[in-house]
C-alpha cells in the first residue's frame, strides 16, 4: 500500500471528511510571518478536516440561550480533539516510516499579540486545493462553507499534491462582514502575499469574548460561519 493511501485509510476510519497534501512553498514568506523557518525542515503539508453539525451551527443566532452556546461550544472542542487524535496516529505513522513529522494541534495559540497559532491549518487547506480563504477569513469549501474545523500534519514525506489553491468564489458577498457584532472584517479578499490584519482585526474579536464573559455570557459567536450561504446548501 502506498504511504497517501494508509494515510488516507487512518483518517476515513477516524471520520475525517477533508483530506489533501499541499507543497507549502508558495506561502513560504507569509508562513515566516509566524514559524519563522519551519519550512525547511517540513515542506509538506498533510491537511485533515471534520464538517461541523449543521444543526449545532443553525442555533448560533440564539447563542444568548445557554443550551445553543453550549452545544456549540461542546461541538467545537470535540471535533478539535478528535483532529487532535487523528493527527497523532498519522504522525506516528510517519515517524515509524522514517520521516520527519510535526502535528499542529487544531485551536492552539502560540502567538498572544497577535491572536494566532504558529501555523494557518486554513492555509494548508487552501493550498491542497480543498477550498478558499473567504472574506471573514475562514477556509471555504464548495461541500461545507465554512462549517468544519481542520488540523495539519507537517512532514517532510515525498507526498504528492492534491490539488492547486481554488479561486476565491464570494463573489459580491458581505454577509460574514456585514454580521460581524464588533467589524473584525475588512471585506478585503485574501492574498498570500498580504498580512491577516488587512482582512481581519483579531483583537475586536478578543475584546468581544471577554465583553461576554464579563456579562456572564458563554463566549460564543461564530455568526459569520453561520450566514455564509456556502455551508447553507
């Protein structure tokens, strides 16, 4: 069996729905940004994504009842821990291969100034030709928009691409920007080449969830996963 397939059999058996490999050297200055030389050691990327509950996402207009915001919540960090899972049992696959391995965990922070994790999982995905980095920053997919969450596997294995990044199809559309509660969105399109802050102010985003907290509230938004009309069909 070729080393893609048993990778690709060990996440069918975990459930993982989105699967693709990126050769991540297009985005070679934009990830410096935040792994500084990571690349030299892990040039591909191994990207795996779960497709959150529609249902689950359809109750966020009503976050504010404790039942939706918690479901929502308890969706979140389970799909995050079970990307977690997967991504360790395809690692430790590579390693006894004799590869270079490095799995990213799905919702880390690493970096609090300025609110991100040492890699985009979003931007791999994009790269492997799964989808496209939409207006509210997020990684939409023709089969989900942008309800999933997604994990990465960095690795220096000779793995063929998937796939090339897919063009951004958004189109006229605000409605992630336009729903936004604090304007964390510019409504710029996204480029590699561009820094995240001038498409997405992380900050008001922060400062919103802890508003929330404050009030006693569960800090849950996650309105802009929710309008956008590419998760909706």
């Amino acid at each position: 069996m070729e080393l893609y397939d048993k990778i690709k059999e060990i996440a069918d058996n975990d459930g993982v729905e989105f699967m693709g490999v990126a050769d991540l050297s297009p985005a070679r200055s934009f990830i410096q940004e935040y792994a500084q030389d990571l690349l030299d050691e892990y040039p591909i990327a191994i990207t795996l994504g779960i497709r959150l509950i529609d249902d689950v996402v359809d109750q966020l207009p009503h976050r504010e009842e404790r039942f939706a915001a918690v479901n929502y919540l308890n969706t979140y960090e389970v799909t995050n821990q079970r990307l977690d899972t997967v991504s360790y049992k395809i690692s430790n696959l590579l390693q006894k291969e004799g590869y270079h391995v490095l799995p990213i965990p799905a919702s880390e922070r690493c970096d609090d100034e300025r609110i991100a994790a040492v890699f985009s999982h979003k931007l791999a995905a994009h790269l492997a030709g799964i989808g496209w980095i939409g207006k509210s920053c997020l990684l939409i997919s023709p089969e989900a928009g942008p309800r999933a969450r997604w994990i990465t596997v960095l690795t220096n294995a000779p793995l063929e691409t998937t796939g090339t990044p897919m063009e951004e199809s958004c189109g006229e559309c605000n409605r992630c920007v336009e729903v936004c509660p604090v304007n964390a969105f510019t409504g710029k399109e996204f480029r590699a080449d561009e820094p995240r802050e001038i498409r997405y102010d992380a900050r008001k985003c922060e400062q919103y969830f802890e508003e929330l907290e404050k009030a006693g509230e569960i800090p849950v938004c996650g309105l802009c996963i929710h309008v956008c009309p590419h998760g909706k069909k």
